[in-house]
C-alpha cells in the first residue's frame, strides 16, 4: 500500500497503524518507487504490502520551516513511524529542525542536509547518504581512471543538495590525480553558491572549483562551451522532474567525448533529449539519473529498517531487477 499526501504548515498527521515510511519531496506520487517499494519490502522480508507502508509527503520547494518541523516531529513521536527519504528538501529541512535530530551523521554535519531519517532506540538520526549513493551510481558508468587518462572536468548545473553530495565524493583526496581537472558549479542564486562553496573550503582538497551565477539558461550555455573534450556535464538543478524545461538552451554545446548525466528519471527530461540530439556528433555517454535512484533508495531503506543490503553483487542486480520491472 502507497499514498502521498500534501503536506502543510498546519498538518496533523494521523498515528501510523503499521510500520511506516514516509518519502519527503515535491511529487512523490509520480515516482516509480510507489511501485517498487512494495516488491522489494516483500524481498526483503520487511513485509507484505499489508504489513508496511511507504507514504509520499509533498511540499513546496523551500516550504515553510514549520511544515519541515511538523513532519519531522510526527516521525519522532510516532511508534510505528521507522523514518524518511528526503529529496529536494534535505538542506531546508535540516536548517528548520536541527535541534530535533538526536544525532547527525559527520555527511549531514559537513554539508547541512539530511536525506536520511532513523530511528534506534528512541534517538532519531540524520544522515546524509548521497556522498555514498552518488558516488556509487557515478562510479557505474564512469570509466576506470577517467580522470586521470583524460583530463575531462566536470560541469554541476545546480548546487543543492545532490550537487554538494556528488562534488564532495569527486573531491576526496584519496583518488589523488583521478579526479575531475577543474569542478565547475552553477547556480540561479547566489545564496547556495556561497554555501557549497563555504562546505567545499572545509574540505581542504586541493582541487580547482569554479562557483557561477547564472540566473538563465544562457549564461550555463556559456559555461558548457567551454569545457574540456571528455568532461562530465550534471544536470543536479531538478528541472526536468520537479519543475518543466532544462538549465541549458538548446544552442549549448556539450563537450567532444563527454558526458551527460541527468539526475532525473522521470518528468520531461528536456536536458536528457538535448544530450541526445547531439550524442552521435559529440560521441556523448548519456546517464540518467535511474541507478542514483536505486542506489538511493537502497541505502536509507537499509538505515531505515535496519538491514544489510549490498551495493553490488547478484542480491543487488535482483533488486535492481524487480526495481526495473516495477517501473516498466
């Protein structure tokens, strides 16, 4: 059983009768693991669909810091409520209800987000997955050594969350000379440009990182067109999935030997079919954002639920599998 509902500052929310997870995001309905999670909480012995639940919980972008409070204390207080998945929300929520949070992993601390909600013995938990899940997913696709055989950089249109979560990852010292040569990070506003920059000096990682007000489609035009051949190009803004359209007008040029990596998996997916356009021109590898997704999904069910669930392996592609078959 599946629902979601919309949230609002003065919501109630009513006593879970049966465990009870909740997705925090902005349409939530329309995502494939409406479909999945009661095929995978079946594999994975958390419960039959009459046994467990996931519920949607949608907010606007940037809500009201009471309607995070409200939510975030409902998990708390409530028995049977186990946790939460939280998209696009994961840097707001944390600022409006940091002092509920018994612990924060050393990811939430670091970058000010929480995407994942717990709760052991009372104490509610955040953590922080997507440095995990990001890496994870990049590393799917991403060939071995690519940085270091080709010198490509890497372009992130957005700098929320995923963005902070994904060049964070890219960033670690411990890949030495194969990471990106030069990381780029473009914004609408220049408020969580500040931010990811403030998150990215604390990492000390001796890398070169660009920060770019571009509060139109034109101006990331400009920043794409000058990449190196072989550079990673994100879509990490949500357009496409939470809001129509894409970061980049249809005259920008995506690098020779690069490539494209769209965050979304779902909505109209314009960056994606402009990737494609010019994939056999530009010999472009072309991602969407599918295996984030079930990376993603994977590791806070396993924190939520307390689980062991592989991040590869046979149990992982059969999760992958019935994911894949859900969403078809």
């Amino acid at each position: 059983m599946t629902e979601a509902i919309r949230a609002a500052s003065d919501a109630a929310y009513p006593a879970a009768v049966i465990p009870t997870m909740y997705f925090i995001g902005v349409t939530t309905g329309s995502s494939s693991i409406m479909k999945v999670f009661p095929r995978w909480a079946q594999h994975l012995g958390i419960g039959a669909p009459q046994d467990v639940t996931l519920k949607g919980i949608d907010c606007k972008q940037h809500d009201d810091p009471e309607v995070y409070r409200r939510i975030v204390l409902h998990i708390k207080k409530d028995e049977l409520s186990k946790g939460a998945l939280v998209t696009t929300h994961k840097i707001d929520l944390l600022k409006a209800c940091r002092e509920m949070f018994d612990e924060l992993y050393p990811y939430a601390e670091l970058m000010g987000e929480v995407s994942s909600i717990s709760k052991r013995n009372g104490r509610l938990i955040g953590h922080a997955k997507d440095p995990i899940t990001s890496g994870l997913a990049l590393g799917a696709f991403l060939p071995k050594d690519h940085w270091r055989n080709t010198g490509g950089e890497a372009l992130v249109l957005g700098a929320g969350g995923s963005s902070i979560a994904l060049t964070s990852y890219m960033m670690q010292e411990e890949f030495g000379s194969d990471r990106p040569a030069r990381i780029v990070v473009t914004n609408r506003s220049t408020g969580r440009l500040d931010e990811i920059r403030g998150i990215h000096e604390k990492l000390h990682a001796g890398i070169a990182v660009e920060y770019h007000h571009t509060p139109n489609a034109e101006n990331n035009d400009a920043v794409i067109n000058g990449l190196a051949p072989h550079s990673l190009v994100v879509n990490a803004t949500g357009l496409g999935k939470d809001a129509p359209g894409s970061p980049l007008t249809d005259a920008a040029r995506f690098p020779e030997h690069g490539l494209a990596w769209d965050f979304n998996y779902r909505g109209d997916l314009v960056f994606l079919e402009q990737a494609r356009r010019q994939q056999a021109e530009r010999k472009l590898a072309i991602e969407d954002g599918w295996g984030y997704f079930v990376h993603g999904w994977t590791r806070v069910i396993a924190e939520v639920f307390d689980l062991d669930i592989p991040t590869g392996g046979p149990e992982f592609d059969e999760l992958s599998a019935i994911a894949a078959a859900a969403r078809e």
